[in-house]
C-alpha cells in the first residue's frame, strides 16, 4: 500500500488483528524499514503531515469501537493480567537495504 502525506493526513490507520507478524516499509530507492512483532495483535501507522516521519506503533489493545459503553475491563482487545503476572512483547526494527 503506497504511504502518502494525503492517507496519513486526517487519521491514523489502524491494523486491528493483523495476521502478519511484520512490515516492511520501502523508501522507492533501495532502502527501507522490516519491522517484525511478537505477541501484538495491531499495528498503527501515523504521521503529522508536513513533517517527514512516519510513527509505527505496535499494539496489544485499541481505542473503543464506535458505540462501545462497556467498564475499562469489558474493552475489545482489552488484556487483563492475574495480580502479580506480567507480560512480554517484543519489536525488532531493521534498516535493510537493496534486494527489497
């Protein structure tokens, strides 16, 4: 999908249940960016045009659907961890160059 100032302009895009553990992000010009994620079910992509960045955010959670009502707790995508648990996620970003 071609990333431009005009798609990133008004909202972010938001992956929700991605099936793909990674993207990779070309410049055209025989660079880009493989970014591979483990344990994040969504991904989101944002940019504040007219700077030159683009914002690649994994995440394990989103934001309410339209018309949600629920408790913090009832969230869609919410994760609930037991008292004393914890969780591990990783993210590995890789500058990769020619042979795309």
């Amino acid at each position: 999908m071609p990333l431009s100032a005009g798609l990133l302009a008004q909202e972010a895009l938001c992956f929700l249940d991605i099936r793909s553990r990674g993207a990779t992000f070309e410049n055209g010009a025989g660079a880009g960016l493989r970014v591979e994620l483990d344990d994040f079910p969504h991904l989101a992509l944002w940019a504040r045009p007219p700077a030159p960045y683009l914002c690649i955010e994994a995440w394990t959670g989103h934001g309410d659907l339209v018309g949600f009502a629920g408790e913090l707790s009832e969230k869609p995508s919410m994760r609930l961890l037991a008292p004393g648990a914890s969780a591990r996620h990783s993210a590995r970003f890789s500058f990769i160059t020619s042979g795309l």
